[in-house]
C-alpha cells in the first residue's frame, strides 16, 4: 500500500505541475518546482548521474544527433519517474512547445519502422535529463533535457529564466504513410518560411540568398555561440515590405513561443536594440538555401529531410546561443 500511496502522489504532482505549466505564471518557481519533484523521486544511484554542479562544462556540451549522453534517459526511469521527467519538460514549454518536443521524441518509433534497424539505435525513451546545481527561485542553477532532435536548456540566475539553446527538429519532415500519416511536427515553420522566401522580388533573393546548396550539417553546428561568422549579411528587414515582415514576425513568433510567456516575451529583445516594429525582428535576416537544414528554406530547392529549427543564426543573426 505505501508503495501504490507514493506511486500515486508522484503521478499527482506530475499532473499538478503539467497543468500549472499551461495555467500558472511561468517562472522560475515552476521550474524549481518541478526540478525538485524530479530529483525527490529518485534513487541515489540515478540522482548521482542525473546531477552536476553549475560550473560543469557538461552543462555547455549540447548537441541535437542520437548518441550516448550523460544524464538520465526515460529508459531507466520508473512510471512515476517519467510523469515527473516530462513535467519538468513541460515546466520550461509552451504548451505548444510540449506538444512539439514530445511528438518529437515520439518520431523515434517511426524511424525504427522506417529503417528497419538499419539505421542509427532509434529510441523514444533515449532522451537524457540532467540538472546542475541545486533548484531555487533565486539561485543559480539550469536544467536540460536532450536527445534526437530535441535539446532544450535552461538557465535561472537570480529568479530570471533564459532558454537556450533551444533545438527542435523533425524527422521524417513528414511521415508518408501508416497511422500517423500526414504529421508535420513542424510544419508551420516550414509554411511559413516558404511563404516568406517565394514572396521575395528577385532583386531582394540577391542579397537574402546566399547559397544554392545545402551544406550537410547547421551553418552553427552545436557551437556554444550561434555566430555566422564570415557569412553574407543577407536582406536588411528595412528592405522588406509591410506584408513581408508581417510574414517574418509571425515566423519569429512561432519560435519565440515554443517556450513560456515570461520568456517569449523577452526573445525579441534579445534580437533587437529597439522598439519599432521593424527592428523588433533584428538587423538582418538571412534566406538561405543551405538554410533547409536549418529552417528548410528555398523557393528552388527541392525538400530535404529532416527539418530543423533552432532560434538562433541563419535566419536572425543577433541571437546567441549561450549568454549566461
């Protein structure tokens, strides 16, 4: 009976805290919160490698390919473990974030049918969750949940959140057949750019091209500073239509709010210096077509998988990476 009373209270505060995620303030209570319900409901052996301090560099060593990790993969969790895991991911989203992140996870089995175990170890359940330092409203400390095409990071210093680097991608781009058929985890991303991209003049592709083929891998890679050095300046927003940077605020938007309101909020600001409507979406953007790696833009270039979408670098150049 204690053990079905303590499975019961850790599957209840799992929903409690999924359901403030999407109704209470988010902050960095909330994630203290969840953060400390994580950690209470595991044994030392798996506290010992969930766990590290602050000023580890494994806190920098992020990366979006399936490999071997530190941290605690679901796998290894129990039922109860796993409720309060995803509400600890769920502690750091949007609710559409959390939608995203978790179909994500999920696009693991459709890769394990499709390859038909020829491919890379696909996994749902290998996605890894880490914690460095101690949980607090006021500390310093961060947390990050990481696999396949999912890597979310969060930092809390003095009460104040940062979400970065945030990496979400989507293989299959589109799954083709069986029961899931037609899912497009990311598809408003990917409309959305296409739509902004074939809407340009050919005397703005000039400048907002600057590739015609798609490198093999992110122009930034997993670089602890999202910085396209040496890289074309692309298309000055200045330069850009009413319409068209309508079309480019949405699109931000679409990243900015895969995390809470407290920290969307503050995402234009870190791209820009100023208030206006056309500087709230930064200096420049960059179109690109090696950008279908990254945000899968092309009016010429024919569809790759898997898409990608990580807030920082080609399209918007003035976000970094790390800035705590």
């Amino acid at each position: 009976m204690k053990i079905i009373g303590l499975r019961l209270l850790a599957i209840g505060i799992g929903i409690v805290l999924l359901t403030s995620a999407y109704t209470r303030l988010h902050s960095a209570s909330i994630m203290s919160d969840g953060a400390k319900a994580f950690l209470a409901s595991l044994n030392p052996e798996q506290r010992t490698r969930a766990t590290f301090q602050f000023q580890d560099d494994e806190r920098f060593n992020w990366h979006y390919i399936p490999k071997v990790r530190k941290g605690l993969p679901l796998r290894e969790m129990t039922a109860e473990q796993k409720q309060l895991a995803h509400a600890l991911l769920a502690a750091g989203l949007s609710q559409r974030g959390y939608i995203k992140a978790s179909t994500i996870m999920s696009l693991d089995e459709v890769l394990k049918l499709l390859e038909n175990g020829k491919g890379p170890q696909r996994d749902p359940e290998g996605y890894f969750f880490s914690v460095f330092g101690d949980p607090s409203e006021t500390g310093t400390w961060g947390y990050r949940i990481e696999g396949h095409h999912v890597s979310q990071n969060f930092t809390v210093v003095n009460g104040k959140v940062l979400g970065a680097p945030s990496f979400f991608g989507s293989n299959p781009e589109e799954v083709k057949d069986g029961p899931r058929k037609g899912l497009r985890i990311l598809g408003r991303e990917d409309d959305l750019a296409r739509t902004l991209v074939q809407s340009l003049t050919a005397e703005q592709q000039k400048a907002a091209i600057v590739s015609k083929e798609a490198p093999k891998d992110i122009l930034t890679e997993a670089s602890r500073k999202a910085a396209l050095n040496g890289q074309p300046s692309g298309i000055s927003v200045s330069k850009l239509t009413a319409q068209q940077r309508e079309t480019l605020q949405t699109l931000l938007d679409e990243y900015c709010y895969n995390m809470p309101e407290q920290i969307a909020q503050s995402r234009p600001a870190t791209i820009c210096s100023s208030p206006g409507p056309a500087e709230r979406l930064g200096a420049r953007a960059i179109i690109t077509a090696s950008s279908l790696r990254r945000f899968w833009w092309s009016s010429t270039t024919p569809r790759i998988t898997p898409i990608t979408s990580i807030p920082c670098g080609a399209i918007l150049t003035a976000i970094s990476a790390w800035t705590c």
